[in-house]
C-alpha cells in the first residue's frame, strides 16, 4: 500500500467472507485474519483443495484489530490470560503501532464469537507468535488512516503524523481524528509489514507499562470465572470416585432428590446434582448412595522403577578416564492455581450452548463441547474470563462439560466450582520421571562423550547445550500410574535439573570450578551471557560454601540462576537468588520481570518440597494442609537482571525462567554438605 490510491480503494470483502456481524454492522477500519497460523491450520480440518479461499480450513472470518466510526480501537485475539499479564504486553504494541496510550486500547482475548481462532495459551507463545501479528494489524490500521486523509486533504502521505489518536499535516494545521476519518467506512484490509516501527524506535512498547487490569485485580474488581453468575443461576455438583479406576456399581440417589430445588443426573458413570444455592447442592451430593468397585494400583514408593525397570547400556565403546552414571528422578507435582476449575454453562432457546469457562484453550473446549454434545462449533459460544492462574494445569475441558451437561439436564443455567480436593485429585499432574545420564571426560575436563535418557517426564530441554564430539539424548515414552498433562516448562523442570547436576558432578569429578566448565563447553554466546551476568551480580568465586548454579536455553529464551543456600534448623533455606534472563526484545520489561520473579518463586517449591503422593489409587496430600508450595516464609531476596535484545525476536517468558533454579539449589546443598541429592523434592520433608 504504497499509494493513497492504493490505501483507499480498498473494497469491503463481500459474501461469504465477510462473515463477522460486528463488521457490517458498525463499519470503519478493519485488519483481517484472511488465513489462520500455519501451525493452527494444520489442526483443523480442510475444505476444497484448490488453493486460495478454498484450501483454507473452514473457518469464519475473523478480524485482529477494529477502529470502529466513534475511533474506539479493539484489537482480539484468542490467547487468554491466566495471571502471565498477556493483555498488557500485546496492549502495548498495538499501542505503539497506533501511537496511543496503552488505555486507548481494548484487547478481546478468548472469545470464541469475536476471535480469530487460536490453538491455545501454552508453550510461551503468547508473546513471539500474537505480538507480531497485532504489530502488524496496528500498522496496517495506521497506514489506512493515513492514505485515507492524505487523500482527503490532497497531500502527500509522507507529510503526515500521527499521534493520540489523530492524524496531523502540521504544514497546514489540519487535524482529524481515527472517529472522523473511520466515520461513513467500510473497510477490511489484509495484513501488511507496511510501517512496522523498529524497536530502537518505541515509544510505548519495551518500556516498563503497569497492569491494564492492574487496578481492578487488586481492589477485587475484576471478575473470574468462579464469579460470572446469569439470570436463574443453579450450582452444581459432581459425583467423584473413590480412587482412581473405580468403577460404579450401584446409586440410591433418593433422599438427594427428596431435597428442594435438587435435580439429580445421571448418564452412565456420569453423577451430578443441580441445587438452588451452593449448600443445596452439596447437601444432595452427601445424601447420595454409591457403591463403587475398586482397582489395585501401585504407590509412590514403587514408582521409578515401574517407570524404568532396568538402566540400559551405554557409551558402552567410550573410554575414558572420567565416566559418569548417575540417575536423576521427580515427582509427580501439583499445578495449585489459585483458582481451582470453573465454568458456568447455559443453554439457549434455539439450542445454542454459551459456557463461561476458566481455560488455556477456548477453542479447544469449544471442540470438545462440539464432539460432546454433537452440535456444530458455531452453536457453541465458549467466553474465557481471565483465570486464577493455570501453569499448564488448564488445557482440559472436563469442568465446561460437567457444567454443560448439569444445565442441560436441569433446563438452566448452572456454575461448576471444583473443590480444592477436587483439583488437586481430578486435575492432571506434571509428570514424574526417572532421567538417566552417562557422560564420559578426558582428565583436564574436556567433555567427549554424552547420553541421556528420559522416561515418562518428557522430552522438553532434553538436548544437552554443551559442546561435546558424540551427544545423544532420547525420550522414552512409559505408561504411568497418574493422569499427567502440561505444566509450566513442560519437561525442561526435570531434564534442566538432570543435566545441570551431572554438569556439576563431571566439574567436581575434574577439580574445575562449575561456572568456568560450563562456560568452557559453551558454544551459544546468548547463554554464556545469562551466566556470566548472573555469576558477575552474585558475586561468584570459586570454591564458596553454599553456592549454586544453574541454567540453559528453552522457548527460545535463555536463564541463568545463581543461589546461596543455607541449613536453618537441619532444613535448607535459600538466602539469595539471582537469576539473568534474555528473552530477545523486552516488550514490557515490568511484566517480564514479574514473570521471572514469579517462575522464581513457583520453582522453589518443586525444588525443595512438592510431590504427590498416592498409594492404591488415593491420593495422601490432596489439600492445601497436606501438600506443600512455597509461603512467603520461604523465599530468599531475588535479585532479577533483564538483558534486553533488541535485535532479536522476541520470545516467551512464561516458562523458562524457572528452569535454573531446582538445579541451583541442589549443586549449592552439595557444595554446603557434601552430600549429593538427585532427586526433586531435594528435601522432601520439608
């Protein structure tokens, strides 16, 4: 769009890809998604093979950003936000593009009505794959408004500015605003890299930006989905086994149905209850009578070697006179949001199903609402308030389904609040896992050969980022005794804490100080530049008690963690963490800070203390009581150091930040008693 007669002959696309009501509805200035991701287009399903519109999936229409005829600005997308403060970051550079002030600007996440579809909020892509295209949206918004007074005013487009939201020709004075130059439109541009501000150049994005939703979160303002409520609201209940694998044998449900108001469903091993308030609907799930037939299962006291029986042989042909073989476990742990799953389900007169659902993947529950209820995805409306936090632990759409079948059942709207116990024992787990390392070194330390082998955990931050002539790394995948899903940093938690403990043991073993053997097998100069920051903030030296390190690359991004630990009454206490982060271009650093800390913080707990425990198929800590996470008692000072690179894309910062400090940990306790601990919990009694 190089001309002003390019910018405004721009028609609006007729039938049938205008498809999105609010478009013909309010006109002005709409950038289109005219063809999903490449990644998200490979999961749905095609129609027509000819090439252009037809070998498309079949999806609606769907717009990134609107500049509607009052100027209001809205851009949308379908990732959510779950507490990783999202909306700001991808605010801010629709922002910039725009040259607004952050609260110019709504942002629409999850919607599945208004969104371009999305596979989902995971794998800390929010940031490197949205912020682009809305950069672009915004852009391609800008450049219209330009060519658009450009022409009106008979000037040349170079000659015009634009700034809170109105574009200036300052050689004549002439003003006008995004609502005046949008008014009478009805335009819908393609997405275009017309104009894109370089990021030397920001203004509003990579400069620290607070909350968008900052101040109704903290004054209780800001609603979740445990708090959305309708007209007619039911609460409901649901029927839960007594282990895992058993099996319903029979169901007396009378004195449940003799109670007011309490409708009583079931469909095959599906039980609920829909009562009038909250406490009439779990009065009628006590007063069910169940019996159920129950299976053996295995405990936690058996799990690593149901999971790896027998340690295969390797490097077997590798000599050498330094030879490590170690194995490394974890357990299973808990997500614990803050908010447990929720999610409100009403069914319309015309059929149409709308649940409000707390969810990383709204269009995932939309799928499966579908499969469930054998209606087309544009009879489902799935709305995704913001989330009490997820960490991977909401990918799943058990509690919209529960909900929706309740309301179906009862002929009303129902809420589905899973207990704390509920969560803890129905939710998945990040996986356990047993890693086994074989590495073999000259006598000065140099690295010659490397193995490792994951079973179960996953294969996330399997590869080794260290030199070494012969390196092999593979995942194994084993059936285990619990559900298991994603969590925050996937495998990387487990493979990270493996490979930078046998990194520590192989420094020992050749008499070389931790920080300069890694540095000396490191080819990635972004990585040796997070240790060194860090090592150079900390304070590092050589042959200090009680000092660790840890670090590596995931997702793009690269951490460095440093700890000081020391023994409080025979337990560990972490005094100091000081972590070095790069994650390419800062959009908000005070979000990315805010992300590390909290990884930081979050990492502490599956370091020291949490794990599942499970014997025939109960679980022994299934509350908040039993199962530990970190208190404000436990954490040390945290020092967070940001590189920030401008001159190379931005990744995620969901999940790495995490990754160096279980290791850390670990090599500091060694290096203060002398006792090596390889399995996470480090300190399971904490």
């Amino acid at each position: 769009m190089s001309t002003n007669e390019e910018l405004v002959s721009q028609p609006l696309y007729a039938s049938p890809f205008e498809r999105r009501d609010f478009l013909r509805a309010v006109g002005g200035i709409a950038v289109l998604c005219l063809a999903p991701l490449e990644a998200e287009a490979q999961q749905r399903p095609r129609r027509g093979g000819g090439g252009g519109f037809g070998a498309e999936p079949d999806l609606p229409l769907s717009a990134w950003l609107h500049i509607g005829e009052d100027g209001a600005v809205t851009a949308y997308t379908g990732k959510v936000e779950c507490g990783q403060n999202t909306r700001t970051g991808l605010t801010l550079v629709v922002a910039e593009e725009l040259r607004l002030t952050p609260a110019q600007v709504q942002l629409v996440m999850g919607d599945t009505d208004r969104v371009p579809f999305d596979m989902g909020t995971f794998g800390s892509m929010s940031a490197p794959r949205m912020a682009p295209i809305l950069r672009k949206a915004a852009a391609t918004a800008r450049e219209m408004l330009l060519g658009l007074a450009a022409a009106k005013w008979k000037v040349d487009q170079g000659q015009l500015t634009v700034a809170q939201g109105q574009v200036s020709h300052a050689a004549s004075g002439r003003q006008a605003t995004f609502a005046e130059l949008a008014k009478g439109q009805h335009y819908s541009l393609a997405l275009s890299d017309a104009g894109l501000t370089p990021p030397d150049r920001w203004q509003v994005a990579g400069h620290p930006a607070a909350n968008a939703k900052g101040r109704a979160v903290v004054t209780g303002g800001h609603r979740y989905p445990s708090d959305i409520t309708v007209p007619g609201l039911a609460y409901g209940k649901i029927l839960r086994p007594p282990s895992y694998g058993a099996r319903l044998k029979s169901l007396d449900s009378a004195r449940a149905e003799a109670i007011s108001g309490v409708t009583v469903v079931r469909q095959d091993e599906f039980v609920g209850v829909v009562g009038p308030t909250p406490a009439a609907a779990e009065e009628a799930l006590l007063a069910l009578k169940a019996e159920w037939q129950t299976a053996s299962q295995i405990s936690d006291a058996e799990l690593f070697a149901h999971l790896r029986p027998k340690r295969l042989t390797v490097l077997a042909d590798v000599a050498g006179p330094v030879r490590l073989e170690q194995t490394y476990t974890v357990a299973y742990i808990a997500h614990t949001p803050l908010e447990p799953r929720a999610a409100v389900a009403q069914w319309g007169e015309d059929g149409r199903l709308t649940v409000w659902a707390g969810t990383q993947r709204p269009f995932g529950v939309r799928q499966d609402l579908a499969r469930e209820f054998k209606l087309a995805e544009d009879k489902i409306h799935v709305l995704m308030p913001d989330a009490g936090g997820g960490y991977g632990g909401k990918h799943t759409s058990e509690h919209a389904i529960e909900a929706a079948r309740l309301a179906h059942a009862a002929k009303r709207p129902v809420k589905l609040i899973w207990t704390r116990t509920e969560e803890f024992t129905w939710a998945y787990f990040r996986p356990a896992g047993v890693i086994d390392v074989t590495a073999v070194a000259e006598r000065d330390g140099a690295l010659t050969a490397w193995e490792m082998h994951n079973y179960h955990s996953g294969p996330s931050g399997l590869e080794t980022p260290y030199t070494v002539p012969r390196a092999k790394a593979e995942f194994h995948r084993v059936d285990g005794p619990l559900r298991t899903g994603s969590y925050r940093g996937l495998a990387a938690t487990a493979n990270f804490f493996a490979r930078e403990t046998a990194m520590d043991e192989l420094a020992v073993a050749v008499g070389a100080d931790p920080l300069a053997y890694r540095l000396r097998h490191l080819r990635d100069a972004r990585l040796k530049a997070v240790f060194e920051a860090a090592a150079n903030h900390f304070g590092w030296q050589p042959g200090l008690k009680g000092i660790g390190l840890g670090g590596g690359s995931e997702k793009g991004s690269h951490v460095a963690t440093c700890v000081q630990v020391v023994l409080d009454g025979g337990k560990p206490r972490v005094l100091r963490a000081v972590t070095a982060f790069e994650c390419g271009t800062l959009i908000n650093p005070s979000g990315v800070r805010n992300q590390v800390e909290g990884g930081m913080m979050q990492a502490l707990g599956g370091a020291l203390f949490e794990a599942i425990g499970f014997a025939d198929g109960k679980l022994r800590n299934a509350s908040l009581s039993a199962y530990r996470v970190p208190r404000f008692s436990d954490l040390p000072k945290i020092e967070v150091l940001l590189l920030d690179r401008r001159d190379i894309a931005t990744a995620g910062a969901g999940e790495t930040p995490l990754m160096g400090m279980a290791p850390a940990i670990g090599n500091a306790l060694f290096s203060l008693t002398g006792e090596r601990r390889r399995s996470m919990p480090l300190w399971p009694t904490g």
